[in-house]
C-alpha cells in the first residue's frame, strides 16, 4: 500500500500531464476568440487543414466569423481573416508577435540549417542593398544576360528558325526562370576555365538544366516535407537531395565562379565572419536558393497562360512591349544585336505591371503565421476585442480574406489585367471593402518582418522573360480552348501556386 499510492498518484498525474498536452482542457476564456478544437485530441483539424487549406478556412469562417481559434497538430492558431483589421496583425511590436522564432524551426525542420537569433536583421540589409536600388540594376543586368544565354542562344545560328517547338508551359517557364535566376545569384562558369565564352555559356546551360531537375524533385517533396508527412522512401530522396544541393552550391564551388551577386556572396561572408561552420553556411546556400527560385517560374507560367487565354489583354501588352523597345531605339532582328532590356526600360510597363499583379493575385497564397511570445489584446477595426494567448500562434490567408474578396475585387476569379490600373495609367491602388478603403489588398509577397526582401527582384526577373518571350517569339496554346488547369491545392500556404497539371503551348521567332 505504500507503495502504490506513489505509483497511482503518479500515473495519474501524467494521464492527466498527456491529456493537457493534447488540449483536452483547454477551454474558450471570456474574451477569447471562438475555439474550434475538432475531435482528435492533438492534432485537431489538422487533416483537413492540409487537405485543402482554402477549403478549410471558407468552413472555418462561415462557421465562426472572421476570427477563430483553430487546433492544428499540438498548435492552437488564431486566425485573423478581416482585411480591414490586418494591420493589428503586421503591425504588432516583435516583443509580441514573432516570426524569427516560427522561421528557425521551421528552416531547420525543412533545410536542416539552423539559424542564430540575428538573422533577420542582416537578411532585411544585405537583400535592401543587393536586391533594390543601384544592387537591383546590377542583378537586372545580370538577369538579361542569363536569359539571353537560355532563351535566345540559337537565334544567330542556322537552325530553323521558322519551326515551331512544342511544349508544356509551365515546364518551360519554370525551367527558363529557375535556370536564369539560380546564374544570376549564384554565378557563372569562368570562360578562363571553359576555355572560351562559348564553352562557358554551354556549361551555364548544362549545369543549371541538371540542377533544375533535381529542384523539381524536392519541389514536389515539399509540401510534406514542410507537414513531416514523407514516407521513409520520400524521406530518403528529400534527404539525397538536399546533400546534392549543399554541395552543388557549397562554398568551395561558388568560389571558383565568375559574377556571383553581391547578395549571396555577403550572406556567405556574413556568416563565415561569425565563425559558422561552412558545412552550415552550404545549407543556408540551399534555404537561400528555395526562397528564390521556387516562386517565379510557376508565376511566370500563369501570367503567360492568362495572356495567351485572354486576347484582349494579350494584344495590350504586346503594344507595349513593342512600344518600350521602339523608344529604347533596339529592335529584334536575325541575327542582329540582341535585345538588351535595362532596368529603366521595365519602369515604363505599367500594364505588364498591372497583369503581373492581378496574376500574383489570383494564384499567390501565402500562409502568414507569427508565434504569440505575450498574452495580448487583437484590436479590431471594428471596434471588437479579443484576447490572444502567448504561447499560441497567430495566421492570415490573405488569398481567401483579400485576393478573392468580391467586395474588393469584383468577379474575383476571372483575369483582368487592367485591374491595377487607373484611367491615366497610374498604379491603381484604391480599393474598398464596405465602403471603407482597404490598404492590404493584394498581398502576395506578405506584409510586414517577414515581407518578401526578394520582391523588386522577382517582379523584374518575370517581367524580364516574359517581355523577351513576347518580343521575339509568336506564342500560341496547342488548343486554344482547353481549360485553365485548376491550381494544385495540396501546395495553398506555399507562396506561388502551382497547376494540377500541365498545358501545351508553341513558339517561334516571330522574325
Ligand atoms: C513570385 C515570386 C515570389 C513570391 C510570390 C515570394 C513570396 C514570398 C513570401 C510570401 C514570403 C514571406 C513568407 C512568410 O511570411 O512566411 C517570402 C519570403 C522570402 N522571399 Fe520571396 N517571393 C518571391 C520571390 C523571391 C525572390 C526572387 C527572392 C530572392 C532573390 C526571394 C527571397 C525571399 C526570402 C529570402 C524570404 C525570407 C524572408 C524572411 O525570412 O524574412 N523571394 N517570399
């Protein structure tokens, strides 16, 4: 009897320890949000979740209004889907919302590097200095000539010129793009090396391709991995993956390469300053190469896909292509100079910047989360109030609660490329929901500490290719009337959203 009292008191205490931990006290406090635990105990309503994230969340919100506490795997995530209220959300001090925090783990869980506290911080500076202003026109440029090298390098040689090639759009643009990008940052073959310029831009070629094919690989493992959902087969290749890719992009090959950016050779100094081992620093090359390379081309592909769906728009932009490459006295020739498109020339584009807006969004679907590090009080813009709990998390959607909004953007699934624009071709950005001015109200890059530092970049590299595709090739879809594919909704959180499948399109020089 002695001892049994100890032994049943113990066991007691940890059923009830585990039945805390899977949230099965947890109860809606006055002035909390509605709390929605679904019946699993600890993993709440996290299958449907991963799902269909849109799906769940429309569920969510008709059941529960605009702000509902969620369980999701251990989490308890409050989700705030009222656009006129986001700035409580962006705006709320680091000492309360954290993204530092949430971004480590998960970097570490999907990339294997982990990072230090202060990180954020020279991130936000070194992609300040490198990828807006002076630094953007330097990766601009370096931008044209990669894509230069992958999309044009046939156009002086004897090949037939007039033939069409066929093939899958968004294979295309997503290869073109990552190729382009992935030189642009990280560097090219030295010609002192290859032997000649030629030889060099051959091995640009060759590598990038072979690198890209393997980035579809971990691509497609990716959502998952992110969950921690892989099969041990899939855990495997998602493992052989990211070895190949912290050695492909290690510090020693990077080294030896001409015209690396200045972005990636300081965030690599940066550390190695810091004393970081440099088999870390080889893991952070990889993060750096996911966060830059995974979202343009599958952008890319829409907005190409959009035009060649909608004539009228198609027609609008091509006009202006043409113009901008009149005005910069270059003009697309056989075997003439090759176009040379600057930095200033794309600041004249204002309705390709419309189209590439309304593409990002209709098909950008970040997931914004924050960890609550203190209790705290949500302010809404409607006057309403509600309690958080430090510990939880905090997230918006901004596809469902802003993108699609009909109040905002009317007849919110259909393409409009001039839906950014004013009469005077200015950007258009008053938009209005209730009657009342909506400030976030598209938001594909995410808002605020964790607002993508890549975006000046990323709007240029896209405009870039798809200029370039319009001013030297005719573009068609093999059958103009097959449907718009449906977007992959196994991917919703991810940033730029992918098709369920491929579509058939062909080009050719259009002189
Ligand atoms: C269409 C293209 C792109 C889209 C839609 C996009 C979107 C986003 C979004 C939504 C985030 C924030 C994620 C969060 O809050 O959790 C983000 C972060 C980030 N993006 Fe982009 N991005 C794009 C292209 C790029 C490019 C080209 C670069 C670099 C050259 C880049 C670099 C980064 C980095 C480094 C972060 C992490 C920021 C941090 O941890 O604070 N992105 N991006």
């Amino acid at each position: 009897m002695g001892l049994l009292l100890p032994i049943l008191l113990g066991f007691l205490a940890s059923l009830i320890g585990g039945l805390y931990l899977l949230g099965v006290f947890r109860q809606r406090q006055p002035g909390e949000p509605p709390l929605d635990k679904g019946l699993i105990p600890w993993l709440g309503h996290v299958l449907e979740f991963r799902r269909n994230t849109l799906k769940f969340l429309d569920r969510m919100k008709q059941k529960h209004g605009d702000v509902f506490t969620v369980q999701l795997g251990g989490f308890y995530i409050t989700f705030l889907q009222d656009p006129l209220s986001f700035g409580a959300f962006i705006k709320e001090s680091r000492e309360k919302l954290d993204f530092g925090k949430f971004a480590k783990h998960l970097v570490h869980r999907v990339f294997g590097y982990l990072a230090e506290e202060s990180e954020l911080h020279s991130l936000q500076m070194l992609s300040n200095k490198h990828l807006k202003g002076d630094g953007l026109k330097v990766m601009t440029q370096a931008m044209m000539g990669n894509l230069q090298n992958l999309m044009l390098h046939s156009t002086g040689s004897d090949e037939d010129q007039s033939a069409w090639i066929e093939t899958g759009l968004f294979m295309y643009s997503y290869n073109i793009l990552f190729r382009a990008g992935y030189l642009s940052l990280y560097g090219n073959a030295p010609p002192k090396f290859e032997g000649s310029e030629d030889k060099a831009k051959k091995k640009d070629r060759d590598e990038s391709e072979a690198l890209f094919k393997e980035f579809r690989k971990y691509d497609q493992l990716f959502p998952n991995l992110a969950y921690g959902v892989l099969s041990p087969r899939e855990r495997s290749e998602a493992q052989r993956l990211m070895e190949l890719f912290w050695n492909s992009l290690s510090v020693q090959k990077m080294k030896i390469k001409d015209n690396i950016s200045g972005w990636v050779w300081d965030m690599q100094q940066v550390r190695e300053e810091k004393g970081m081992d440099e088999s870390m620093i080889n893991k952070f090359m990889f993060v750096l190469l996911w966060a830059s390379q995974g979202n343009t081309g599958p952008a890319a592909f829409w907005l190409l896909l959009f035009l060649m769906k909608n004539p009228e728009a198609m027609r609008a932009v091509k006009e202006e292509v043409d113009r901008v490459l009149k005005e910069s006295g270059q003009k697309v020739q056989r075997g003439g100079p090759l176009v040379d498109l600057t930095h200033e020339m794309l600041l004249k584009t204002p309705i390709l910047d419309s189209a590439l807006e309304e593409t990002l969004r209709l098909t950008a679907a970040p997931l914004l989360t924050r960890a609550v590090l203190q209790d705290l009080t949500l302010k809404m813009a409607d006057g309403r109030e509600y309690i958080i709990r430090k510990g939880d998390r905090m997230a918006m959607f901004p596809y469902s609660a802003v993108h699609i909004d009909p109040d905002i953007h009317p007849d919110p699934h259909s393409f409009k490329y001039d839906r950014f624009l004013n009469p005077d071709m200015s950007k258009k950005t008053d938009f209005y929901k209730e009657g009342k001015k909506v400030k976030y109200y598209n938001m594909p890059w995410g808002a605020g500490v964790s607002m993508c530092p890549g975006r000046f970049f990323a709007t240029n590299e896209m405009k870039q290719f798809v200029f370039l595709k319009l001013a030297y090739f005719e573009i068609e879809l093999k059958n103009p009337d097959e449907k718009i594919p449906e977007i992959d909704f196994r991917r919703w959180g991810f940033g730029s959203m992918q098709p369920d499948r491929d579509i058939d399109f062909r080009y050719r020089f259009r002189f």
